[in-house]
C-alpha cells in the first residue's frame, strides 16, 4: 500500500482542484444543504434549499420550478456567495488529489475531505438550476463543469468508497446538466468544453482505480 500510495500522481497546487474544494467546505457548514432535523414533524408548507433541490432534481427537464423553490435556491444561496463563487472557479481545473491518512488497519481509513465533496456539488448543482430558471444557460453549464471538476478532483484515490463518491458526482452532474438543457440553448462554445471534459472523465478508469487498492 506503501508503494501504491508513493505512486500516485503528483498534481502542483495551482493545478490542483482537490485544494478549491476544501477551502469551499471550509466556508460551508457541515451539511449543506441542512437536512430537517431528525424526530421533527416536517412542515408540507416549509419549502427550504433542501426541498428545492430535491424538487428541482426529480422534475420533468423541460418544467419551470415553482416560485417557492426559486426563492429558497435563492436564499439558501445568497448566504453563501463567497463559497459559491470559490466553486464556480473549479470549472477551470480538470485534476486534484485530496491527501489521505492511512488507518493502522487501512479498513478504517477515513476519508473526511473526499466525502465533503458531495456538499461542493450540491451547492453547484443549486447554483445551475437557479442560473438556468433565470435563463443564463452558459453560466449554468459552467457550474455544470465545475461539478464535473468536483468529482475529478478525487483523482484515482485507490479506495472504493473515493471512486463511488465520484461517480455520485458524475451523476449529480449528468442530471444537473439535463435540467440545463431542458430550460435554454447554450452557446456551442459552452457545450464544446462540456463536452469534452465529459467525454475525458468517462474514459477515466474509475473502477480500476479502486481496485488497485
């Protein structure tokens, strides 16, 4: 393990996306967006950031979202612009590494910074659904990439668990996408960089991988 973990590729810490995700949950809370408390009866009526994306992920594409969902998009984004802007940023990485500290059995290992990329993705994916509602089909395609960036920025950690977290993100970002398109017409320079970050992470050897560890 030694050996494979020696092995890794080196990524210099300009080029590494790994970092921007870090300093993006750094800016977060722990859960975003928060889930409703466990043993509290849930309000049919209270339409959070949490509802909205869930609303927004299992709507028809092609659909609107309801004025509630916009503004709790809105305002569930609007307390966080300093950390949604530093995730914006990741659509110009295509790589990272996430450092990682070995468990005494390698069975425990935790993976705090891997699992924490998910909420980057969340808020990225909230971020391209209110840019697509308010029709800035480029803008949101680029949120798209940096959810794509997110994922990759797991690099070819050589656990399980690294390489399905990113392929939760991969999807994340498959469907974010399909509500992108659903809702305007990007530029064909916009779809062109989409495309072919796509097209580079599925050739990636995501299962390989994990199996080398």
């Amino acid at each position: 393990i030694d050996d494979l973990m020696a092995s890794r590729e080196e990524i210099p810490d300009e080029e590494n996306s790994a970092r921007v995700a870090a300093q993006v949950v750094s800016l977060l809370p722990r859960n975003w967006p928060p889930d409703r408390p466990k043993g509290v009866p849930i309000d049919p009526d209270v339409v959070d950031a949490h509802v909205a994306i869930e609303r927004a992920d299992k709507a028809d594409e092609s659909r609107r979202l309801d004025e509630e969902s916009v503004e709790a998009l809105r305002a569930g984004l609007e307390v966080y612009r300093e950390a949604l802007e530093q995730a914006r940023s990741l659509a110009d990485y295509d790589r990272g590494r996430h450092e990682i500290k070995l468990g005494p059995t390698l069975i425990d290992t935790l993976l705090p910074e891997t699992q924490a990329a998910r909420t980057v993705a969340r808020l990225l994916q909230a971020d391209a659904f209110l840019l697509a509602q308010h029709n800035e089909p480029d803008r949101a395609i680029d949120s798209c990439r940096a959810i794509l960036a997110t994922a990759r920025s797991i690099g070819d950690e050589p656990t399980t668990i690294s390489q399905l977290v990113r392929i939760a993100i991969d999807s994340f970002a498959a469907r974010t996408v399909r509500r992108v398109l659903g809702q305007g017409e990007p530029s064909d320079e916009a779809l062109a960089a989409l495309q072919d970050l796509v097209l580079d992470e599925r050739d990636q050897p995501r299962p390989w991988y994990a199996c080398r560890g």
